[in-house]
C-alpha cells in the first residue's frame, strides 16, 4: 500500500475523498483503501489516504522507454489508453 499525507485544511471531508470514494468500485483507478487523521509535532491535522499498491506508474513507464531510447509496443499504448479510457467513462457515468 501507499500513504499519501496532505495537510488538512477546515474541517470539512476533502473533494479529494470524495472523488476516491465515488471511484471505489472502478477497476481502471487506484483504489483508496482507508483515510485517517493524524496530527505534526505542531498540532497541524494531517489527512492521510492508504491506497493500493501500485508497481509502476505511467509517468515511470514513459521515462524509461526514454531512458532506454526505446518505443513503447503500440500493444501496450492501446491498453494503457483503455484503461485511461474506461476509467474516464466511470468517472463521468
């Protein structure tokens, strides 16, 4: 899994949870598991997102075909693009 920490700002749930939470059940998005609060040494509240494990990101993908002066297989863009795709159709259902 994976913690994404961000300083919570007012009292009210983040749009960002809520995007998560309406995302829960879309195959093609990284699924967040759980949200907790903690707080820093200097009383600021921190929200925290436990999300799944992910090996590699696209952003890692694309850099190291760059790296390795190599293209990516047309095979692999087209299923990278129905993921995006498909994800995209479930957010705006």
């Amino acid at each position: 899994m994976a913690i994404k920490r961000t300083t919570k700002a007012g009292e009210y749930v983040s749009r960002e949870f809520e995007v998560l939470e309406k995302l829960r059940n879309c195959k093609n998005c990284i699924q967040m598991l759980d949200i907790y609060y903690s707080k820093t040494d200097d009383g600021k509240r921190i929200q925290n997102i436990v999300f799944e494990y992910c090996s590699q990101d696209l952003e890692e993908v694309i850099k190291k075909a760059k790296e390795e002066n190599q293209p990516i297989p047309i095979a692999e863009i087209k299923d990278y693009m129905r993921q995006i795709l498909t994800g995209m159709a479930y957010v705006h259902a």
